[in-house]
C-alpha cells in the first residue's frame, strides 16, 4: 500500500516541453480532470493556457475512480506517476449478491490498474497545471460561447465579464454550454438506472487492493479501498423506473440504498451500515457529440462534454486523459492550420470513443441477471476463470492496450 503526499511529484512537468504552440491563446473551460489534463498538455506544447471554473475552488466531493493502463499511459506523458496518488490495483473479483466468490482477474503490475480517490488525481493535475505557469479562474460561470472573428472566440460569464482566446477548448462536462455552441441542445435518455455513492471510513492497510463486484438481481454494488486502504469507495447501481436527477452531487437517505441491496450479504452489510451520506445519481445515454470542433479551428470539445459515458467499463477519466493529450499532441503537430488538426483529433478520438461509449451500454445489465439466468451465468463465468483466466479481461485489450501518446 502507498501513503500518499498530498501532491504528487512532477515528473518534467514544471514547464513547456516544447515550443510548437507558443503563439496560441487557449482558453480551457472546466477544471475537471478533462480541463486540467487538457491545460496540462496544451502547455507543454508552448500554449498560453488559461483554465476557467465555475465553483470558488477547484476540489472534487469524495469519490473514487480507476485508472486503467491506457489512462495512466496519458498521465505519464503528462509527467505525473499514478502510483505517487493512486492504489496499483490486483485484482477484480465477481461475486454473487451473497458474497461468494465467483472469479477473479488478477490484473498486471505493468503498466497499472490504479484505485484513486477523484480528489487526488484533481490535485495533481492541478498542481501540475500550476507548475507548468498556466493560470486558474475560479467563479467564472460561462453562459454563452460567442462567435468573434477569425482571430478567436469570446466567452460571457454569468457576471458579464468577457474572456477571448485564439482556442476553446470546451471540457465542461456533461451540461456544456460549448457542446450546445457546436451542435445544439440534445435529449439524454434515462436508462431506467439509478447510481448510489458514498465514501466510508476503510480497513486500513489491511484492505487488498482489490475492486469487488456483487452481482444481484437487478442491480450490483461495486468497492474499492483508496488512500491505501484509509477509505472506501462504493458505487451502487440500481434498475428502477423512478427517475433520479442526472449529476452527481445530490444528495439522499442512506437508508435508501440500504434497503435496496438489504439482501446482499458478505461485506457489504457493514460497509452500507458505515454510509452517512450518500449521493444519488440517475444514469442516462447520450449520444457521442456530432461535431468536436468548429469549421474556423477555434472551438473544441473533450471529455464528457464530447462522449458522456456510463459508468461500466470505468472510462470516463481514462478517455478524458487521452483525448487531452491527442488534441494538444494534434495541434502542436499542425501550428499553422488549426482547422486541419481539430479535424484529425476527432477523426483520431470518435471512432475510439464511440466504441467504447457503445461497450458501456451493453455492459449496464450485465451484473444484473435474474434466476435462473444468473446461476447459469455465474457458472459460465466461474469455469472460464478456472480454464481461461486471462479471457475476461483480455475482452477489454482493445481499451486498456491503447496508447494513446504513440498516436501522434
């Protein structure tokens, strides 16, 4: 297990690496992990990168996230070392909604899977976007994207003030105001899902690095220890027709998810009992973004903002970090024909994106199987553990095998 500094070590990342961008503006909307990755990358191509958040400090409720190896490759390029934040996870283990085991995956130690707390990577992204001499505004709610002329774009904030840059980049997430600029208002639809969250008090260092998933009827609860074992994630999916606000920071009644998964058993029990406070979310499919970039070379989206995701193949961040790095790796590549590199960086990132937005979708039921179903496929899934251990996860080598930094 790692005890974590509260920030990170940069490895390189204290200043531009390269000059290719140093005439360009960049106006970065968002201070997620897509918005800092993205700030990150764009500087040490040269840019002058200015971030722009809505809330009066950058810091991130408590959850936890997974870094697969295609994410932690990004990061590294970035010059951050996951380890130095984040838990190298061992294992995946299946289990019933009674606590018994139903496989496992045994997960390589190169290049990572990695158990984090969201706040931590927030940090060290932030850390690193400061390091690098990028500026961050905080309470500047954008209300509009305004086209200007050839020579960039104008934002309005929500105070009247104005902000102009040669780029936008828009990572503003799931309500973004620069994807609507780009392709208009859009309609998710509810997935008939709802998501529970809480973080509780760990084991300590005893706690495996291990992420767990309990599969019942209609619904499985996922958990990880993070900090090195000094804290808990859980994710609790359920399949209900009462719709639940989409978003992730409304707040419920433990008692609730209690009593929907009041009939899981093992851990679980105790880790739902030591919830004080829960986060509800409902989860909804939307469709991947259109158009990435405008027609001028102004104007571009990453993260949620292009490819919103459900939360089942854990890619959310992972696609965030790489399409970071890809958009500025394009633009560096073609300085003088801003237009040209957008268009590549979407070419590079939909398809990819899209398939992996796709495999989320399919994969929203797959823990849910009801009986008899759910005998006959635990069964199916024990046996393949124990004949071909390495085939459920080698299901998903088209995901964590990308690199994403050899692309460009």
């Amino acid at each position: 297990m790692s005890s974590f500094p509260h920030q990170a070590t940069l490895r390189g990342a204290a200043g531009p690496s390269g000059t290719a961008l140093s005439g360009l503006s960049a106006l970065v909307l968002g201070a997620g992990v897509a918005g800092l990755a993205a700030g990150c990358a764009l500087r040490r191509h040269g840019a002058d990168v200015a971030v722009l958040e809505q809330a009066p400090e950058i810091a991130e409720v408590g959850a936890g996230l997974q870094i697969s190896p295609n994410g932690a490759r990004a990061l590294r390029a970035l010059g951050l070392e996951p380890a130095e934040f984040a838990d190298r996870a061992q294992a995946v283990e299946l289990r019933s909604a009674a606590g018994r085991l139903v496989t496992r995956m045994d997960l390589p130690a190169t290049p990572g899977f990695y158990l984090c707390h969201r706040a931590d990577l927030i940090a060290a992204l932030e850390g690193a976007l400061r390091g690098a001499g990028a500026r961050v505004q905080l309470l500047q709610r954008v209300t509009a994207v305004l086209p200007v002329s050839n020579a960039g774009v104008a934002l309005q904030t929500a105070t009247g003030a104005g902000h102009e840059a040669r780029l936008l980049v828009g990572a503003d997430g799931l309500h973004s105001v620069t994807r609507v600029y780009l392709n208009g208002a859009g309609a998710p639809a509810f997935t008939g899902q709802v998501a529970w969250r809480a973080v509780i008090p760990g084991e300590g260092v005893q706690a495996a690095p291990v992420a767990q998933v309990f599969m019942g009827p209609g619904r499985h609860l996922v958990s990880y220890p993070m900090r090195g074992g000094a804290l808990r994630n859980i994710v609790a999916v359920e399949e209900r027709s009462a719709w639940a606000d989409e978003g992730w920071n409304h707040a419920d009644d433990p008692a609730a998810m209690r009593r929907a998964f009041a009939g899981f058993g093992g851990p679980v029990p105790g880790w739902l009992d030591a919830a004080q406070e829960v986060m509800l979310w409902g989860l909804f499919r939307h469709a991947v973004a259109p158009r990435w970039h405008d027609n001028k070379g102004q104007v571009a989206l990453l993260g949620d903002a292009a490819h919103p995701t459900l939360p089942f193949l854990a890619q959310g961040a992972n696609m965030a970090l790489e399409d970071a790095w890809v958009l500025a790796a394009c633009l560096a590549a073609q300085p003088d024909d801003a237009t040209a590199a957008l268009a590549r960086y979407q070419a590079l990132r939909a398809p990819r994106c899209a398939a992996i937005v796709a495999a989320a979708n399919r994969n929203a039921r797959a823990y849910h199987l009801r009986p008899p179903l759910d005998v006959i496929g635990h069964a199916v899934l024990r046996v393949a553990g124990r004949v071909m251990p390495g085939m459920a996860l080698g299901r998903f080598a088209w995901v964590h095998g990308y690199d994403a930094t050899a692309l460009v």
